[in-house]
C-alpha cells in the first residue's frame, strides 16, 4: 500500500513539474542577430516590447538577439574595427 502510494505521489509530482515547464509562450520564432540587422522595422518591434516588459521578456532569445543587433549596427561590427600596423624597427 505505502508503495503504491508512494508511485503515486511521483508520478502526480513528475506530470505537474512537466506541465509547469512548458508555460513560455509560443508566439514567434526566434531570429538571429543577423535577422535583426536586415530588418529594422521588426527590430525596433522588438526593442519596444522587450523595453516595455524586461521582467519577462528580457532574457528571452529574441530581446537578446535584437539588443545585440542593436548595439553592433550602432557601434559597428567589431570585425571591421580598425585594426593598428604592426610596429617595424
């Protein structure tokens, strides 16, 4: 009897942690960074919300990928900084 029980509660236990798991909204796909960088109509959408709910919203894929895009389109791509000659003697 304490067995069965005790399969019982696990089992209750297991399902409500895996129901309790899944309550991110799946609403959008996520972009790259590069997306972002290619359509600024949608990253300024994004900044918005992300802005208006950080408590939510900011760790998600999409705001980190769209802040990121937004710092490299303003301060440029950090590939293409300038890069100084190497000193010769």
């Amino acid at each position: 009897m304490m067995k069965k029980n005790v399969l019982i509660f696990a089992t209750l236990g297991t399902l409500s942690f895996l129901v309790g798991c899944n309550d991110e909204k799946i609403s959008e796909p996520t972009q790259t960074v590069d997306w972002y960088k290619s359509h600024h109509a949608e990253l300024k959408d994004v900044l918005a919300k992300c802005k208006n709910n950080p408590g939510e919203l900011a760790a998600t894929p999409n705001c980190v990928n769209a802040k990121l895009a937004d710092k490299q389109l303003s301060m440029g791509d950090s590939n293409k900084a300038i890069k100084p000659k190497p000193l010769t003697f």
